[in-house]
C-alpha cells in the first residue's frame, strides 16, 4: 500500500518517485531521497540490505515463534494446540509462527487463512501482505479480503462462525485498517544506515580518498572546447575510477591541475551515523542495542539484563497479543480457551522465577495451596493417573 506522502503527492497531482536504491545527499543543493514507504521497498532497503533490520527482525520473530504456549481455563488435548502445533502438511508451530511474526515486523499486518471441513479448522497459512488488500463495506468496517497472484485475484468474504481471515496488525495510527511496520517509524535511520554502508563502499572503490577537481588554468587564459572536455572526462572515468585502478598515478596535460576536495573526519564521521542510526533502529523494533552487538550501549549492566528486558518488553506483549487474537477467531469452532505463553518454559526468564520461588517459600505465613497459587500452578497437585 502506498505512503501517507505518496497518497498526498498523487492528491496534489505529483508523480510518486521511486528510486532503486537508498540515497542520501550529504552535501550540496541536493535532497535527501528517502526509501518509499511501501512493503516491498521496505522489504527489500530494511530486511535485505541491512545488517542490523535483518538482525531485530530475526531475534524478535525467532524468540516470540519459540515461546512456548499453553492452555489457561480448558484442557490440555483442547484441539487448539494441535492445530497450532501442526498448522498445515509444509509447516510446524514454530516455522508457521516465525513466518506470522515476520511478516508484522517487516510491514505491520500478518493475515491467517483457516482451512476448515464440515465447519471444523483443519489448517491454518499464513499469507503474503503485499498480496491482500481489504475490502470494505458501506460502513467502512472488512467484509472481505482479496488476495491477488499470478494474475488472479481470491476473494475471502468474512462470513460464518470462523471469518476465513484474521488480520493481525500493528497499532497504525493514521489508518483504519492496515497496520504500521517498525520498519516505517525506523525509515529514517535505516536510509542513513544503508547511505553510510554506501558511501564508504564507494570510497573503497576510489583508492579510499575523496574525489577531487581538474582546473584547467593555461597562463593565455583559454577554456576547454566541448570535444576536449568529453574527451578527458572519457579517459578519467577509463583509465582512473574503480578498485582496479585505486592509487594509479594521474598524468595531465599543461595547463591542468588536480584540487582534492575533500572533508575531515569529523565533518563525515560516518562510523558514529551509522552507529547512532544502527541504535535507532534497534530502538524502534524494541531490541536492546546490547543484544545487536552494537558499541557504545551500556543501558544494561549485562547481556542477560537486557535479554530479560527483551522478553519483557518485546517477545511476550508480541507472543500474548497473538495468541489471544487467534484463540478469540477460532473460539467458535474449536471451543472456548485462553492461549497465553508458557512464562515457565522461557530460559531467559529463570532467574526472575527462581528469585519468585525463594521469596515464596520464605513466606512461612502461606499455606502449601496458597504457594502453588503464587508460583502460577494449580492449589491441589494432579493425582498420578488423574
């Protein structure tokens, strides 16, 4: 879907410009060119070109798919965990789940197709965002989704017990209907990122120093012809541009000089753009710059204090939020149960239960049952063969 500023430029009679790769202008008249703010671009500049998008997005999907899930208020054969242990014949739980929490991370929306037989879900997909469009009605709330490939297009009318599609989205605050990637609030920083990345390259590739001017300056006062000066910028880019040529010695003609333009250090100062560009990044998809590798963050005292405050912060509102939304779409065929993660089973979390246990078996003024109330387990221990 199109971005605020590309609707607005389209509703002012401007044409959209699409660029092929990240651009920042650092200096002169020129603008700066920011990344379209659209799901392939956003997929291809973020997830595929940059190291530290690619990283956030990765650790957040792998961590919320691998939390694991149980059952509050139903049994533990309710066919909801089934479903989701096996989704469909290509996929686990956890390959199914990663995919649902990449594609909310990368373009703010995730959409999940339930296959059902005689009114019973049998498998669930998860389907591309950038091929599914909603379909309002009059009132402006979803009636359906298209879902378009290969030059044909699906439509999913939401109707029945079990609508066919859940769409799960990021809080968007401009729009009714689609969510907001991450990714968009870090467009900025990424495109410094990336820009960065490209300009040293660039740098590498020109002998790493910065271009320069030739002046030509006869003592008679005369100027370049046009056949002249196509003729030496031909040679220049030849004989003396690219690695291959890094360090060639420069030969001219009387009357020609080379002027190095150049900036200091400080001015560029690149390694510091990309680290405090690399940090937002981190910042907008809520992974601690710590877990990143990324220097000069000292939030957290320690790499398991700021794995803690992940899960915390991040992987847990993401799991629980999830598994309520697909708990609350099947509820009507599968039965009524509430999905929540397994705070016992995520080993990042065992030092904040094992400090709760200590505290509570201290605790002489509780009663057996009222420990196991505390911990988050039943009053009254299972029987063997119960």
């Amino acid at each position: 879907m199109p971005g605020l500023f590309a609707r607005l430029a389209r509703a002012a009679g401007y044409a959209p410009h699409v660029k092929s790769a990240p651009m920042l202008a650092l200096y002169g008249d020129g603008r700066a060119v920011w990344t379209p703010r659209d799901y392939a671009a956003l997929a291809r500049e973020g997830f595929q070109r940059n190291a530290v998008v690619h990283r956030a997005i990765r650790l957040v999907a792998e961590a919320a798919a691998s939390a694991p899930l149980t059952l509050s208020g139903a049994d533990e054969a309710h066919p909801l965990i089934a479903l989701l242990s096996r989704p469909n014949p290509r996929e686990g739980g956890a390959s199914f789940l990663d995919r649902v929490y990449g594609h909310l991370l990368v373009s703010g929306n995730a959409y999940l197709e339930v296959v059902a037989i005689d009114g019973e879900p049998r498998e669930l997909f998860c389907l591309r965002p950038d091929r599914m469009r909603v379909v309002a009605g009059a009132d402006g709330w979803p009636v359906a989704y298209a879902y378009s490939v290969g030059g044909r297009t699906v439509r999913y009318d939401q109707t029945g017990d079990v609508p066919p599609i859940l769409h799960l989205t990021l809080f968007n605050p401009l729009d009714d209907h689609y969510g907001l990637s991450p990714m968009e609030a870090a467009a900025v920083p990424l495109d410094i990122h990336n820009a960065a990345g490209a300009w040293n390259k660039a740098l590498l590739d020109n002998a790493a120093r910065p271009s320069g001017a030739l002046v030509f300056a006869p003592a008679t006062g005369a100027a370049l012809s046009d056949t002249q000066f196509t003729r030496l910028k031909a040679e220049l880019e030849a004989s003396y541009q690219g690695a291959g040529n890094a360090g060639r010695p420069l030969l001219l003609d009387g009357g020609l000089d080379w002027r190095p333009l150049s900036l200091t250090p400080k001015e560029m100062d690149f390694v510091e753009a990309k680290a405090s560009a690399a940090r937002d990044i981190a910042l907008a998809f809520g992974v601690p710059p710590l877990l990143l590798g990324l220097p000069g963050d000292n939030t957290h005292a320690n790499y398991a204090e700021a794995n803690r405050a992940f899960y915390r912060q991040t992987v847990i509102p993401l799991v629980r939020r999830t598994a309520d939304a697909i708990a609350r779409w099947l509820e009507p065929a599968l039965g009524p149960a509430r999905l929540e993660p397994d705070l016992d089973g995520i080993e990042a979390l065992a030092a904040e239960r094992e400090s709760l246990w200590r505290r509570v078996q201290a605790a002489e003024f509780l009663s057996v049952a009222e420990k196991r109330e505390a911990v988050g387990y039943p009053a009254e221990a299972a029987q063997p063969g119960a």
